[in-house]
C-alpha cells in the first residue's frame, strides 16, 4: 500500500506546497525593502499613466503664446515649454509613453528570445551553434549603438523606436533561456516525462519553460528600467515619439536648448526618468532575492 493511501492527509499537503511556495515568495518580497520602494514607486508610474487622461489636466498639446516658458508657480508646478504647455500634463502623458515602450520592446524580445533559446538550449547540436553565433554577434555590438540602428533603419517613430528596442534585447533573452535550459533538461522529471512517452514540445512547453520564468521574470523587470533609458535616448535624438507628442526623452531635447533661459523645463522629465528606472531596478533586484531557489 502507497504511503499516500496510510495518509490521507498527505495529498492535501502536497497539493498546499506550491501555495506555501507562492506565500513564502510573497512574504520574502513584502519584507525586501528595496522591493518594496521599487514597487512603489513603479505603482505610481503606472496611476501617472493610466490616470493622465482622467484627471483635469492642461492639454499636453496646446500651445499657450501667453505663457512661454513661465517658471514654476501655483498655476504651473512645474513650469511651462517653449509652446506655453504645461509641464505637469506633458509629464503625466510621457509616462504613458515611456511605459508603453517598455512593456511593448520587453514582449518583443520575450516573443523572440524565448522560442530561439528553448530551441539552442534543448536541442544543442547545429541548431545551438547558428543560434549562438548569431546571439555572440548581436552581444559583441554596444547595446544603444544597435538600437539606435535599427531605429535609424526602421525610421522616426515610436512604434519603430519599440520594434528597435526589443530587436536589440533579444540577444539578452536568448542567452538566458538557452542557459536555463541546458541546466533544467538535466533534471529527474525531464527524463521522466521523456519515459512515459512525451514528446519534445511538450516537454519544453510544459516541463522545461514553467521551471526558467523565475530568471525571465527578473530580467524582463531590470530591462524595462534600461527599455525607459533607450526611449528616452531615442526620442533625445529625434528617433522615438515624434513631436507634438509628449515624451520624457523629447522633452529634455527640448530642454537642452533653454538651459540658461529656463532650466526649469530639464528638471521634471529628468527626474522622472531617474525614478523610474530606479524604481525597476530597485524592483527586478527584490524579485531576484525572492524568486531565487537557493533562497526559499
């Protein structure tokens, strides 16, 4: 007789480890103090975000003559543009902009990383050779010099500034899933789902991704903090959000050309990128330590 059958109670207990598992995951993140700042602040991002189009804003777009660069006041907080528009509005709508960015260039490289390093890490061979050489080449190029390039390819815009951001990514991805994979496969249950009968992608899908999200997880959350920088590059450089539309990024290239007259506009987007980068990398760290296997 199986100890299952002397003990009833042990499937309940067995059935509760992956709950425990969670709780014990969600207890070490609520007690990391770095993680819980990140969090914070990236939360409040998003409600600038979600909230920007709701709240009774200024117009980001509309140009007041009448209030050209006016410093910060009651009825500016911080300040206004070169047009007269109002630098809170704008900030609030870059947000929008800047998340965006993130979240959309992170799936790219996710939708195209994760497939190619599931194929070089399970199958090794020739397969992993053409798909690493390729990886090593795209890594050996300056992450910024091979976004700004293909955002130079692709054109101005800020869905061409996305595509170019998770294109330069997926090198990232690649090497990581292809990393874990090679560790996972070696273990007991692959081998025992291959001797029930399981085919290859099934073992993948099933058995080998779910054990390689904890380290997605993680970098997907750091890079959105370097996703917000390269943005915010792009559009200095007039390769990301075109204007009348706000952006972070463009917002300081506007900035730069008023810094005696009104320094004033550099400080609210500069600030903002610096807290939201922060804000992720403070995050992606207290995911690390509570996602991390050694530690639980």
């Amino acid at each position: 007789m199986s100890d299952a059958a002397l003990d009833p109670a042990m499937p309940a207990l067995q059935s509760e480890t992956p709950l425990r598992k969670r709780r014990s995951t969600l207890s070490k993140l609520l007690r990391n103090r770095s993680a819980l700042i990140g969090g914070t602040v990236v939360l409040l991002f998003v409600l600038m975000a979600v909230l920007a189009p709701l709240l009774p804003l200024a117009d980001p777009l509309k140009s007041n003559f009448l209030a050209i660069r006016k410093p910060p006041s009651e009825l500016y907080w911080f300040g206004t543009d070169e047009l007269g528009r109002d630098q809170v509005s704008r900030l609030f709508h870059g947000a929008q902009t800047s998340l965006l960015a993130g979240i959309v260039s992170v799936m790219i490289a996710l939708a195209i990383g994760i497939p190619f390093g599931l194929l070089a890490g399970w199958y090794g061979g020739w397969i992993d050779i053409v798909i690493s050489r390729v990886t090593e080449a795209m890594l050996a190029c300056p992450f910024l010099i091979l976004a700004i390039a293909f955002a130079a390819i692709l054109g101005p815009s800020l869905t061409n500034a996305m595509i170019a951001i998770g294109l330069s990514a997926v090198p990232i991805f690649i090497r990581l899933v292809r990393g874990q994979v090679m560790s996972v496969k070696a273990e007991d249950f692959v081998e025992g789902a291959r001797s029930v009968g399981a085919g290859n992608l099934r073992i993948m899908l099933v058995h080998v991704l779910p054990n390689t999200l904890s380290p997605i997880v993680v970098q997907s959350t750091l890079f959105m903090a370097q996703a917000i920088i390269l943005e915010a590059s792009l559009s200095f450089l007039g390769l990301g959000q075109q204007p009348p539309s706000p952006s972070w990024g463009q917002m300081l290239n506007v900035a730069k050309n008023f810094m005696e007259q009104a320094p004033w506009m550099s400080v609210a987007p500069g600030v903002a990128i610096f807290l939201a980068v922060l804000g992720f990398n403070l995050l992606g760290d207290g995911l690390r330590d509570a996602l991390d296997p050694k530690e639980n």
